[in-house]
C-alpha cells in the first residue's frame, strides 16, 4: 500500500511540475512576442489559471 502511495504522490508532483514549466514556457512566449504585463496582471493571470485547474 506504501508503494502505491508514493507513486501516487510521484505522479502529482510530476503532474505539477509539467504544469508549471508549461505556464513558465508560456510566459516565455509572450515576452517574446512582446506581450508583457505588470506584475499584478500576471499574478491575476495565474490566480485565474490555478482557479480553473482546481
């Protein structure tokens, strides 16, 4: 039961970190192409996006 436990704890951290550096790459992209926002837009941005996601 340990072992299926901690598989499951492996693939949400792995589901997590995935998610994170897609929204990192993300925001990568939208530098590039010059769509910046201020500090508060993207905090609002990934406030909005974590609501979705839960």
């Amino acid at each position: 039961m340990q072992a299926v436990a901690k598989t499951t704890e492996n693939v949400s951290d792995q589901i997590a970190i995935e998610t994170l550096f897609s929204y990192l790459d993300k925001g990568i992209d939208d530098v590039e192409a010059g769509r910046v926002h201020t500090v508060d837009e993207a905090f609002q941005i990934i406030r909005d996006r974590m609501e979705n996601e839960l």
